[in-house]
C-alpha cells in the first residue's frame, strides 16, 4: 500500500511539472480567457454598459458608475474563471496522451506500478493544475475588482468561490478524461483540444449571455456540466452587484431592473423553457460528477483486462 500511495505522489507531481514546465501549454491553456478579456475591453464592455444604462431608463443617474462597472466587470470574471476549469484540465490532460503516444503507458505496464495509481495520478494532476490556474485568475480578477473599486463580495462569497472552482475543476477532469481515454495520438488530441476551446466560451456564456439564444438552444447549451459550473460562480460573483444597484433604486422600479438584470446576466439558467436554480446547478454537477466518476472507472477495468 505505502509502495503504491508512493508512487501515486510522484506520478501525480510528475504529471503536474510535465504541464507546467511546458509554457506553450500553459499559455495555450489561458488562450480563451485572453481571447475574453481582450473582447471584454475592446468590444463588450462599453455595450453591456450602455445596456444597463437603457434597462435604468430616467433612473440612470441614481445609480453610480462604479456601482454599473462591478455589474459588468463581476460578468467577466465569471466567464473567464468559468472556461479556465476547462480550458487548463483539458491542457493538463494532455500528458496522458503524449505518454500513449510515445509508448511510455508500455513502461508503466511493465513495472510494478499498478494501473490504478496510474490513472489517479493523471486525474489528480489534471485538477492540481486546473486549480493553481483557475486561483491564479480568480486571484487577479478579485484585485482586478478591488483596484477598480468594484468589490462588492463577502468573505463567505470568496469561500464559495474557492469550493466551485474545485467543484469545477474535479467535474472538468472526470469528463474530459472519459473522452480522452479513447484517444492514442497527440494529433488527435490537438484537434479536439482546438475544438473544445473554441466552443466553450460560448457555451458558458463568456462572450455574450446564452439568455440571447433561442429557448432551445439555451437547453442544449446549459446542459453542459460546464455552464452548470459557470452558472454557480456567476450567481455567486454577479449577484452582489445587480443586489447592490437594486438597493441603491429603492424599489423606485418596482423590483424590475433586477428581474431584468439577473435573466439577461443568465444567474438563473434557462432549460425546458424554466428557469433553474442554484440547488439544481449543485444537484446537476453533484450528479455529473458521480456518472462520470462510474464511467471512469468501468473504463480503467476494461482497458485493463484488453492489457491482461
């Protein structure tokens, strides 16, 4: 047992410094979320601003700048921490393709290391790496808001934070390596890689609010363990802003802008034309998690009686 939790430990690291140490992955890794900041600066912002200020109507001047700044940037932050759980485990599975393709999986069948402490230390590698990226953003994103003067959130409100990135992160791992267990070439993984990346931000909502898609499309969408995953960490990040703005009316609107705010800014998702909310997201990816946990391991037992 110490022999296998040991070799478990160092495959683990092992695992982690062969994605860190690679600083084009790394950087690919972080491709989408420079991708959304720069659109977020360039194009995003200034609309969802003057957006907001339209929704206000003749209430605009109540409320402050700032106070419409944290609504927006608190938006952006979510997308971004919302694709890197993504984006870094897909990144940091990487390793365990480029090992089948140079063959390294045939030195591990051949010593004594068992397979299991093999597959676990490629899940927990994953995740370690998904977590040190994702905190890293979220770290900058929380100084982002307080530089800015747009922080509005609670101690509480960071400990959540922390809990779904986790979340996130371990739910991310289980998937991405169900599909990418099927995978032997390093070319292989790269096209999907490429795919996925492309096609996250806009699954979680980075670039724009899936509440402007159709109501079908917003299912398929937010069916998606990810957009589950965004969902909570945009609840948690935007909810303080729209919260605060809501306050600062005084009920002069009667309660609209926040109805308003809180669809167009997706906090509550839209599936089957109902809108869900945050216990079904946990639910939904407390689930995701444990059907994927499943496949994994029915998967390790069959790969390893085709090696048998």
């Amino acid at each position: 047992m110490t022999r296998t939790l040991n070799a478990y430990k160092g495959l683990t690291i092992r695992n982690a410094k062969v994605f860190l140490k690679d600083n084009m992955a790394v950087f690919l890794s972080l491709l989408t979320q420079i991708i959304i900041l720069g659109l977020f600066l360039l194009f995003i912002k200034n609309s969802y601003v003057d957006g907001i200020n339209e929704a206000l109507g003749e209430l605009k001047d109540m409320v402050d700048k700032a106070d419409i700044e944290a609504l927006v940037n608190s938006w952006m932050i979510s997308g971004v921490i919302g694709t890197s759980v993504i984006t870094a485990t897909l990144s940091a599975l990487s390793v365990m393709v480029s090992d089948k393709h140079e063959r390294i999986d045939f030195d591990y069948n051949a010593s004594s290391v068992k397979g299991s402490a093999v597959v676990m230390s490629y899940f927990s590698g994953a995740v370690l790496c998904s977590l040190i990226t994702s905190f890293t953003l979220l770290a900058v994103g929380l100084v982002f808001l307080s530089m800015t003067g747009t922080f509005l959130l609670t101690v509480t409100d960071i400990l959540m934070l922390i809990g779904l990135v986790l979340l996130g992160s371990v739910s991310s791992t289980l998937i991405m390596m169900t599909v990418i267990s099927f995978f032997k070439k390093d070319s292989t993984y790269s096209a999907f890689s490429v795919l996925i990346s492309t096609l996250v931000g806009f699954i979680v909502g980075a670039y724009f609010p899936v509440s402007q898609l159709g109501e079908t499309t917003q299912t398929i969408v937010n069916l998606v363990p990810g957009a589950q995953i965004t969902g909570l960490i945009r609840d948690v990040l935007v909810s303080p802003a729209i919260d605060n703005i809501d306050k600062t009316l005084g009920g002069l609107d009667g309660g609209q802008f926040k109805t308003v705010a809180e669809k167009m800014f997706c906090i509550k998702l839209n599936i089957f034309g109902s809108e869900v909310d945050t216990g079904f997201m946990l639910m939904y990816s407390v689930i995701v998690i444990a059907v994927f946990l499943v496949l994994n391991v029915a998967l390790f037992r069959i790969s390893s009686k085709r090696k048998d």
